[in-house]
C-alpha cells in the first residue's frame, strides 16, 4: 500500500485573526442616536397613525369646499390672512408631521399646474387614506391597496373619456359660452362668485386674445381701489395703472383715435451730457433717418405738430405718440418736440 500524502494550506495568522473580527463586527448591533422624543415606530401601526394624522389636516381645510365653503383666519408671526383658498391655507399651517406635509405638496403642485382645486385634491387623497385605513388594520398590504387604486383611477379615467363633449365643429359663440360655463364654475367659490357670469365672460375674451400658445403671463391684472366689480374691463391692449405726467400734461388731449406709436427698446437711462438733446433749424420736414454711433443713437425726427423746426435727439429710450416725440424714464416723462 501506498500512502497518499495530502498537502493543506498553512493558515494565515494574521487572517485568521481577521476573521473572527470580521464576524464579531457584523454581528454588533448598530446605534443609531436620535433626538428626545423622535416616534420611532414602524411598520402597520405607523402606517395608520399616518393616515389619522393626514385626515385631521384635511378636516382643517374641509369646510372651505364649494360655493358655501367658509373661510378661515390665520394668524402667525406675519400676521392675520383670512382665506378659503386650500393652497393659502395649507402653505400657512405650521404642520410638523412628515406624513402630512404630503398633502401640503399635492396642493402646491396643483396650484402650480392647473391653479384650482386645491382644496378638492386635498381632501381626495384624504379620502382615499381613510377608506384604506381598515384594509389596513385587517392586515392587507399596502402594495395591494395601492394597485387596486391605480386600476381604479384608470377605469375612471375612461369613463370620463366617454362622457366627454367635442367642441370640434362647433361655431366661435358655442365655444365662448362653453368656456364662460367652465370658468363660472371655478368662480362660484371666489369672492367674485356674485359677479361670475360677468368675470367668467372676460376671462374667456382675454384667453381668447392671447391666441393658442396659452402664454397667461401676457394677461396682467391692474388692481385701482374704489368702485364696485361692475366697474372692471377688459383692455385688449396695453393698460398702464398710472398715466405718463410732464409739464403741461393738463392741456394735452387724453385720447387718439388710431395712433401711431414707435416703441424704441433701449436702455432705460437719462444721460446728462450736453450731446444728450439738440435742437437743429433745418429748412426739410419730410425725412426721418437715424445715425448710429458705437456711443450714442442719433435719432431724428420730424414732428408734424411743428412748422419750423425738427428735433435731433440722442437719448436712451425714446417713445414716438401720434407724431410727438417724448424721452421716457419709469418715473417720469419729458416732452421734448413740439412747439
């Protein structure tokens, strides 16, 4: 008989101490240090003390719904805010707990998409929380509940498909009083609400005006204290809230019929040098050209309001109104040719 001699591997000394090591660490529990008073619990008892704590929140917002809805009064450190907007009031609740910041985030994120219903995706998402607390005190997981909504909001979203109304085909009018019911029912729970039918045809004319690339930050809003709600009107044009003032402002006429306007967009600055305005006598009031210099733009103009002179002037921003030429500032404005 042979023997067989079977070669083994010298162990390590410092490896095999190692490992041990190694072990012992993985098997140390961590420490985690959290402040005094931090919930630490998990698991389905947080989960429904989330939802108790998401369904207060919307009970505070809860009578604000509809055209009935009431309003609230805040009061902090900034000051009183009495309100019946969702998104105001939920933006000025001091609210601590980490699950119903959730729905102050659903209110803003609808404020900034759609700018209503606020109120209403509140209290939905509420809604469906409640409805599931049960499920999940009797052990079903919550994976299971958040599929069965999803299905749920696909169904209703077909169904809403199908009650749907074209408005292809329909003439211009049957378009305007459509919309003017859509944003009517918008208004019902606004301070205006007595006044809807009035704002919601004015509302429907000035989206109408800005065409079809839905640029609302065309549309400005001027608010003037005084009068009644009848008293507001839709500009389709510019509006400014204060009109321009200079010298002799009172004799000048208040209105043009079909102007023409030169809007120069330059710099807004008045220049003190003495090349800034010059006066020249020339003999021709038929020519209009400018000249421009990498310093300073040399505009000249003839005024049809003047009958022996026209004005040279070089200036930063210049606003030509129905043949009178005036230097502009955002305080103030200077009538510089006409005689």
């Amino acid at each position: 008989c042979r023997a067989a001699q079977i070669s083994r591997p010298t162990p390590n000394p410092s490896s095999a101490s190692a490992q041990p090591q190694a072990m012992s660490s993985m098997m140390q529990p961590q420490i985690i240090l959290l402040k005094e008073g931090t919930d630490t619990s998990q698991g389905r008892a947080q989960v429904v003390s989330n939802i108790s704590a998401c369904t207060a929140v919307a009970d505070t917002v809860r009578t604000t719904l509809g055209p009935r809805g009431m309003d609230k009064l805040i009061h902090d450190d900034k000051g009183t805010t009495i309100s019946n907007d969702g998104a105001t009031i939920m933006r000025l609740l001091d609210i601590v707990h980490p699950a119903a910041k959730i729905l102050v985030d659903i209110a803003k994120s609808q404020d900034s998409e759609v700018g209503d219903g606020t109120t209403t995706v509140v209290l939905l998402a509420a809604e469906f929380m409640k409805e599931a607390k049960p499920y999940v005190e009797d052990g079903v997981h919550c994976h299971n509940i958040i599929r069965s909504y999803r299905s749920a909001g696909n169904m209703a979203i077909e169904r809403v498909k199908e009650l749907a109304v074209s408005i292809e085909g329909k003439s211009l009018e049957e378009k305007k009083s459509l919309l003017a019911k859509c944003a009517a029912t918008t208004l019902s729970s606004k301070l205006i609400s007595g006044e809807k039918e009035f704002f919601a045809s004015m509302v429907v004319d000035a989206v109408l005006a800005i065409g079809h690339d839905d640029r609302l930050n065309l549309i400005g809003i001027k608010k003037v204290p005084g009068g009644t709600m009848r008293d507001s009107f839709l500009v389709n044009g510019v509006a400014f809230k204060k009109t321009f003032s200079y010298a002799g402002f009172e004799q000048q006429p208040k209105k043009f019929l079909n102007p023409k306007i030169l809007l120069l967009n330059i710099e807004l600055e008045l220049k003190s040098e003495k090349e800034n305005a010059e006066i020249r006598y020339v003999a021709s009031f038929k020519r209009v050209y400018c000249m421009c210099s990498p310093s300073v733009l040399m505009i000249l103009f003839v005024s049809p309001l003047s009958t022996d002179y026209q004005t040279l002037c070089s200036t930063n921003q210049l606003l030509m109104l129905n043949g009178t030429l005036f230097m502009t500032s955002w305080t103030s404005v200077f009538k510089v040719a006409q005689k």
